[in-house]
C-alpha cells in the first residue's frame, strides 16, 4: 500500500519524517531529520550572538542511546536488581538519571495526574483486618481522617474529565501514627513491570512532541507504537479501552493499590495482599457519545459531580477491601507472580475481605492549597504496612519524592497545610526553601547531648516502623527479570472474556476509534497481531473496522476461567446521588410536580427540574432550561409534559440511545410519538405520575437498560 506522503496531495498528519517499519528497528542510524514543515529557533548563545551553527547541532546527536553525559547504553528496559526477583539497587545510575530527569520535566504542573478533583473525608475501621496487620488505624472503630485525589493521568490541567484514559485513586491517611498514602489507580494492573519504563510510556501517551496534540488521549501513534512494540502494556491498555476507560463518576470508580504489599501484625506474622476500593454506588461508565459530549458541553462532569453530590449530602461511600495470601519465598499465589503490576488476582481465587468504610463528606474550600498542593508518596508508610520487591513499586518509592521537591518548590513540602501529618514531628529535618517550622534547640543530629539527648528512637513496642526482615536471595546484580513475567496475554484474555457481550462490544469499539486515529498503517497492524493473541473475535471485528486483513495469533495463550467480578453489568446498587430529569411546563400540575420531586428525593436521588425556561414553575424552582438540559447527566428522566422543543426532544432521545431509565405519564405520550419510540421498548414506562416515578426508580439500580443498549448497539 503506497504510504500517504508519496500522492501527489499530501495528507497532513504524519508523526515522523518517515514511515516506521512493521517490525522493531534493529539497524543503528542516525536520528530523523525533522519533517519539511518544521523549523526551530535560530541558534543563537544566551545573550543573543549568531552562532552559524545549523539547527540540528541543538539537536539530539548519534544513533546509540546514551546518558546525559554520553555513555552508551546496553539496556534501559531493566532497573539493576540483586538478582532478578531482588529489591533494586540504589547503585542503579542510569535509573536515578532518568527518573530524576523524568521527575523535573514540568514545573508547576504534575506531569502526570494534572487534571484531578478532591475531597475530606473520614475512614472507619471495622477490625476484620487485626489478624493481619497492626497498623492503629485499622483496628475496629477508629476513624481517620483522609484526603482524596482523584484524577486523569495524561491531559494537562485544562482537559476535559470525561476523556478515556486511566484514573488516579490517592489516598491520605492522617493516622495518628503518621500519614500512610495508598496511592492507586482505578484500574489493578499498570502498563510497566519496571519504574525504569516509566518515562517511556508516559512520553509515548503524551501529546506529541512537536504539535502538542493530541489532548489527553491515547489514540494516537505514539501511544500504540508503543504499547504494540511493549506487549507487557497489553493488558492495562484492555481496561482502558473497556467502559472503566470512562467512568460515569468519580463516586461510581473503583480504586486499586496495584501493587503487593506486606503486612506484619503484632505477633511478626507477615501477609501478601493487595487493596481495593469498592463503591457503595457499584462501578459504573459513560457510553462513547455521552463522553463525547460531555466533553464539550460540561468538561468539568466529574469534578462537578463529585462536588454537587458532596454538597447535596449524597456523601460517596467506598468500602476498603483486602485480598490476603500467604507470605512464601515464591511470592505467588495459585501461579500467579505477586511482584507482577501487570496482573490480578481473580476475586473467585482470592476473595475479598473488607476492613472498613470510606466517606467523603466535605469540599475543599481552596483548590489551590488543597487539591493542587497535595503530595501523595508510596513511602509514606505506618508501622504494619511494608513494601514489597516489585520494581516498578521500587522505583515509586524513589520517584516520588523527588517529584514534591521539585513541584512544589524545595523538601518541606510536608509542612503544607494539605500535608501535614496529625502526628508528632520530631525529625531534625532543618532549613530548606519553604521552612514554615521554627525549630528549637541548638543539636539537630544524634548522638547529642546539648539537647538533653532528644529526640529518642522509638522501640517497637513504641510504634516505631520497623521494616520486614525479608530475606535477599543470594544473587547477582543484573538487570532482568523473571521468567513469570514474560507472559503478557493470559490475563488479558481473562478479562475480555469475562466480559458480557455488550462490555465486549464496547471494548472492540473502542479500539477501532483507537486504532482509527492513527496514521501508521504498520502501528495499526502490529497492534491487531497483539489482538490476534488475546482473542479472534475481537480481533477480526476492529480488523474489519480498519480495512485491514485479520492476522494469525503468534503467540500460543491458555483458556483462563472467566472471572465474573471483573463484569461492570449485572448487578443491582443503592441510587443514592442518581440525577433523575423531571420535564415539566406551565401546563404541568403543580401538586404533582411536587410530589414526583418527593418521591425521587425521598428514593435518594436528586430531581432536576426542566422546563422551557429557567425561573419557576409555580412553587418549583427549575435547575435546567431546555437549553442548558442535557441528557448525559441524568440517569433517568421522568416525563410530565410533551414538548416539539427540538432540545427536549433531543434530550429525550439521547436518553434514549444511551439506555437512561424513562418515565412518561399518560398525558405526555406525544413526545414518544415525536421519536418514534415504543412504549413497550425496554426501559419505558407510562402510566399515572405515581407508577411513572416508581417505575424509574425500579430501573436506576441496574444503572442503564441493558436490553435496550444492546439493542441500539447492534
């Protein structure tokens, strides 16, 4: 197929100079020159003389990856490891250089997780985690005051919420003894076995380099050249395109800590588990148009809804919840390599043991103080919770901070109002940019005696962190890793079947869009051969969507047994916080106005008076004109008058599509005449106000109409 950039009409578009191979390039060469309609600054030195230099010269030299000082480089895909199941080794330079070097790329915004919302809220324990763990927060009754940020990973503080992408869950703990961060994602399984590729994945998701776009997207070249060349991101990239790529809401989201950790109780007995938050809400997604939509009549939905419901008294709820296994020299469980972030463990193998209740009860009063300067760390840890050997945890551990330093502008970033821990300080910690402390005492180091000996340590009995004495396997310094690390298709294929069809059918949507948007023929093939792998279906469905021949699968994958609980269809939740659109206009009956307002309120739902204009109708407020309306906010809508209005009649047909509950009394029947809708289609009600209503409510729970959403679909 002759490329673009050889018709006689040049298509814009290309990412690169040249078309990439179908194939990884193996053949030293220097770098691409830039594309012909590009150009640079002038080199010229810092106080403005012309140097005569070509632009290039600034340009990045030679066909061998290097370090900042021009060493070569024999691998950058592996941290430096006592061995390859080994803790990663401070030694490692070429780590911290491109970490380091990775951390400081944006000043002030976070590099990634710019676009994010928060709230306060308060933990409370019920004591199911006592045998495990003898962290002080956990014990039955206490609660804790936390701080949540939420957030998109990709786009820049001014993108859309409603974009697909993966979503931040971060968590502060004001323990009293000291902060613990659980600082997660809302999806298990990361794209990276190893921090060190860190930078590289986040640079392939990113706009691209020269046009700044796209936006907080992945569907672009860059991303899936990437993901297609690295199939370790395979599966992370599968939940992405699935509906938790886009959630209905940050209350409506579950979180993960993605990684292993340790525990150790109070008799030294130590635990592999992982941590999950599970909405009381159920977990919940936009459709493809409502996302689109939202994006450009309200790109702030999520952090508006989050902050509504908050302020509505609809207080999100989440319950916290442990998948406990056994502490062996392996570290696997059921065959299943624990230091993997690329990997679950399926719920029907581990059960979940929920050891309290998270509830977000108040907004933050500054964003800037609060959400924006909040510093979450993985290392922030309290006696009883350790850290284990995963290399990408690993690098976390050493990323972080170095992030806070540089964003928020020296070390004291901790002193922050939003960071201050509710426990005692005591760290001979001095001087610094930013210093808000006022420290006494003239001996700032230990041993010392000018100030009496203080501060002490602390014993364990003290509730001092002592961390595991996990033994090392004697080794060799390598960067590698595991054998068990190499299969990156089994659990991808385990979460795509264990969808429903229509789950399916948005999956393979959305990788169509995906693939669609990229300008590489070859990208595109090299992805449907990952694909091909994972499942035939699926991958003959986007095929065809691209035009493009369907591959034979390379790489032989088992039949793993479906896990039903990784299915975001099929259950049944409380509709506390639901928005339900109730139409109505100077004809509509006030006293039944009022009493559907009622009984959705009094359901646990939020009524959202519509009518032609803003104002009142009789007594009742109206919060939404036809012309600020809009479906994709609503979960249902309750129908008391007709209208040819062509936005209300939009409205009720987006719902439509978008399998929204729908109640339309007697009397207003017309309006599904106007649509062409039938009655009797799944989803509708008609009837009386009274059975409409209760009719809607009865619907809310399973959150669409299911049997109607398939139907539009196919």
């Amino acid at each position: 197929m002759a490329d673009a950039r050889d018709d006689e009409i040049r298509i814009p578009g290309a990412p690169a100079a040249e078309p990439p191979s179908l194939e990884e390039p193996t053949e030293p060469r220097e770098p691409l020159p830039p594309k012909p309609d590009q150009s640079g600054p002038e080199t010229r030195t810092p106080t403005g003389a012309e140097t005569g230099a070509p632009q290039s010269a600034v340009a990045q030299q030679g066909a061998y990856l290097t370090t900042a000082n021009g060493t070569r480089l024999a691998d950058t895909d592996h941290s430096l490891k006592a061995g390859p199941r080994g803790p990663v080794l401070l030694q490692d330079h070429h780590l911290r250089e491109k970490i380091t070097h990775f951390d400081h790329e944006r000043i002030p915004e976070r590099v990634v997780h710019a676009r994010g919302a928060a709230a306060h809220g308060v933990f409370e324990a019920n004591g199911a985690a006592e045998g495990v763990t003898k962290a002080a927060f956990l014990r039955a009754g206490t609660r804790t005051r936390v701080f949540v940020r939420f957030s998109t990973v990709l786009g820049s503080r001014g993108s859309a919420d409603t974009v697909r992408d993966t979503r931040g869950f971060a968590t502060k703990f004001y323990t009293r003894e000291g902060v613990y961060d659980l600082v997660g994602n809302n999806i298990p399984v990361f794209f990276i076995q190893d921090a060190i590729k860190f930078p590289d994945i986040i640079h392939a998701g990113k706009p691209h380099p020269d046009r700044e776009i796209p936006q907080a997207q992945s569907a672009h070249d860059t991303f899936w050249d990437f993901v297609s060349l690295h199939t370790e991101a395979q599966h992370h990239t599968m939940w992405n395109m699935s509906d938790r790529g886009i959630p209905r809401s940050y209350r409506m989201m579950q979180g993960f800590g993605v990684h292993t950790f340790r525990l150790v109780n109070e008799a030294g007995e130590t635990s592999l588990v992982k941590f999950h938050w599970r909405p009381k809400l159920g977990t919940h997604g936009l459709t493809w148009e409502e996302a689109q939509l939202l994006s450009g009549k309200d790109p702030d939905f999520h952090r508006r809804d989050l902050a509504d419901a908050i302020e509505a008294g609809a207080h999100p709820q989440w319950t916290l919840a442990l998948q406990v296994m056994p502490d062996t020299p392996e570290e696997t469980f059921e065959g299943i390599d624990l230091l993997d972030p690329t990997k679950i463990v399926p719920e029907e193998l581990c059960p979940l043991q929920e050891i309290g209740t998270m509830t977000l009860d108040a907004n933050p009063s500054n964003f800037f103080a609060e959400t924006e300067q909040v510093a979450f760390h993985p290392g922030h840890l309290v006696p009883g919770i350790d850290v284990t050997n995963d290399p990408l945890l690993q690098g976390r551990l050493f990323s972080y901070i170095d992030t806070q330093i540089t964003r928020l502008g020296g070390p004291n970033f901790a002193q922050l109002p939003i960071n201050r821990t509710h426990a005692d300080v005591n760290d001979m910690l001095r001087d610094g940019m930013h210093q808000t402390a006022v420290h006494a005492g003239v001996a700032p180091y230990k041993p010392n005696s000018l100030d009496g000996g203080c501060p002490f340590h602390a014993g364990a009995d003290e509730g001092a962190f002592i961390e595991v004495p996990a033994p090392v396997a004697e080794s060799v310094k390598e960067r590698s890793q595991p054998a068990s690390f190499d299969d990156h298709f089994t659990q991808v294929r385990l979460f795509y079947r264990s969808l429903t069809p229509i789950e399916q059918q948005h999956v393979a949507d959305a990788y169509a869009f995906e693939l669609g948007k990229c300008y590489e023929q070859a990208i595109k093939e090299r992805q449907l051969r990952a694909l091909a792998a994972i499942d035939a279906e699926l991958c003959a469905i986007v095929a065809g969507s691209l035009g493009l021949p369907v591959p034979e699968p390379e790489v032989e994958v088992g039949d793993p047994e479906p896990s039903p609980a990784l299915r975001m269809v099929g259950d049944a939740w409380p509709i506390d916080g639901r928005m339900v659109g109730v139409v109505a206009d100077e004809s509509t009956d006030a006293a039944v106005l009022m009493a559907v307002r009622t009984a959705i309120h009094g359901a646990g739902a939020l009524p959202v008076v519509i009518a032609p204009h803003g104002g009142m109708l009789g007594p009742v407020p109206v919060q939404r004109s036809f012309h600020t309306a809009t479906s994709v906010e609503l979960d249902g809508v309750v129908v008391l008058a007709a209208s040819t209005d062509r936005r209300a009649v939009e409205l009720l047909g987006e719902a439509f599509r978008h399998g929204k509950a729908i109640g339309v009394v007697t009397a207003a029947a017309s309006a599904l005449d106007v649509l062409g809708l039938d009655p009797a289609a799944p989803g509708i009600v008609t009837g009386d106000p009274a059975a409409v209503t209760a009719g809607v409510l009865d619907l809310l729970p399973t959150h669409r109409v299911w049997d109607r959403l398939a139907a539009v679909s196919a």
